[in-house]
C-alpha cells in the first residue's frame, strides 16, 4: 500500500525522517502466505515502515505473487478496519509500501507497489550486472511496478547471495573502495545504495563501509544482513544507514508474540540511537 503522505514509493522511501527507519524483508519460500501476511502485520505494529518481499533464488512467480497479494489483503483489511474504528491511531499507519526485493526476473508479481530494480555491482558476472534486469524489464513495464533504481553491494561474509551473485566480496577494511562504488552509484543515476551481508550473516557490514557509503550525497542507504539485535540496529544506523533491513530474525521467532518482542526492542533501540 503506498503511503498517502507521498506521491511514490520512492519519494516515501528517500525522504528524510529524523531518524533512521525498519524494513522487514520476507522471503516467500520460507512461508505460507498467509504467514507471510501475518508476519507483515505484526512487523508494522512493532514500526517496520517498509515490506520487502524476495530472497531466494529459485522461488517461483507464483509464490511471490500469492505472497504478495496476501500481504496487500492484510494491509488493506486493517485499513478498513481503521476507518470504523473512531479510537483507533490511523489509516495512514498502514500504508506501508510493498516492495520487490527480487533474486532474478523470475520473482515478479504486479500487486507490488514498487521493486527494487538493481545491479549488483561488484558481480563478475554480466548475469547479474544487466543480464537478469534486462531479461526482467519488459514484463516489469508490462505490470507498471514502479522501479527503485538501486546500487548492490555484497559485503563479506556474503552467504548465498555472494555466491549465487559471483559477488568480489567487499571486505570490512574496503572503505575507499565502497565509497567509489557509492559514488558510482550516484553517478549512474541510482536513487538506493544497498549494503548486504548475506542472509543470516554471523556478523553485519561493518561501520566503517556504513560510514563510507554515507558520505556521498544523494543516496538512501540500505543495510541487511547479520542484524539480529538493537545493537546491530543501532551501530548500523549511527553510522550512517537510513533503513536497517532484517529477514532471519523474522523467520527465527518461534511465534508471532516473539516476532512482536524482537522486532519492537530492535526498533525501538535503533531509533533511540538518533537522538
């Protein structure tokens, strides 16, 4: 559902709010649907102000898609669910965006407000440079998804993603390195600057490749992976990060009131961490 503050998703995305902001990223291959929906639901009652849905490399469009439009279902019902209750907070609280965050051109659905269009950068392969955006585009314009043009950036340790990706690892003493690549990214246009650990990363990107990203105007900076605490959160966005991303610790919560605990003490540590 796109934020009724903001004509698009990427104006709500790179806007500047006074601290730094939560997404939760959900991979459709790890849960029903109608889990994934659930998920989604307590993620914003904690303050996640961003769905992400994507991860795996294999998932079909149809998982994406079910997965998706699950979500959007929730999101709308508790919209309406608002609008009748004259104590509740607010509709807007809902209006939470619902992005692609894709592993290739086969992870598409077109109930997604916006997704995450994006080159891996220090990819060597060409697959992942161009090849899966190219081989995606078509159908993207097709569906009319609104594109968050993005620079990628796998950090060591990497996980999967490094290795799927051909990812030339960023280490964590690379720090002029990732600011070339940052600049790079603002050169080529890219509104996003993703720093990613891996899925499930023993440790996060370091601080200092954070710091270094920051430096460079007109970027939003993402960092996921290996973030399983407030603390994690909170080094992450004193550094410089504007929306902090966790997945494994959403799939790792034994039930929904733990998801609701966690998520809560991470953001609420985090954005205690700006003030």
């Amino acid at each position: 559902m796109r934020p009724q503050s903001h004509p698009t998703t990427i104006d709500y995305i790179t806007a500047h709010f006074s601290g730094p902001r939560h997404a939760t990223l959900i991979d459709p291959a790890n849960q029903s649907p109608e889990v994934a929906a659930n998920r989604a639901q307590i993620a914003i009652e904690a303050g996640s102000k961003l769905i992400m849905v994507g991860g795996s490399t294999e998932t079909p469009d149809n998982q994406v898609h079910a997965t998706v439009i699950a979500i959007q279902e929730a999101l709308e019902l508790r919209i309406w669910g608002e609008s009748q209750d004259a104590n509740a907070q607010g509709e807007t609280d809902w209006n939470i965006p619902v992005v692609l965050f894709p592993s290739g051109a086969h992870a598409l659905s077109p109930a997604a407000d916006a997704i995450t269009f994006m080159m891996l950068m220090n990819s060597e392969s060409r697959e992942f440079l161009v090849g899966e955006q190219q081989r995606g585009a078509t159908k993207v314009a097709e569906y009319a998804i609104e594109t968050l043009p993005t620079g990628y950036l796998v950090c060591a340790p990497g996980g999967k993603v490094g290795e799927v990706g051909k990812a030339n690892l960023i280490q964590a003493t690379d720090s002029k390195e990732v600011e070339g690549w940052a600049h790079c990214a603002a050169m080529f246009g890219f509104k996003l600057f993703y720093l990613e650990a891996g899925s499930g990363a023993d440790t996060p990107v370091s601080v200092e490749l954070i710091t270094s990203a920051a430096t460079v105007d007109n970027l939003t900076i993402f960092v996921g992976g290996g973030i399983l605490d407030g603390a994690a959160a909170k080094a992450a966005a004193k550094a410089g990060a504007n929306w902090v991303v966790t997945g494994t610790l959403t799939e790792n919560s034994h039930d929904l009131s733990d998801l609701r605990d966690k998520l809560s003490d991470l953001i609420t540590t985090m954005t205690q961490s700006s003030s």
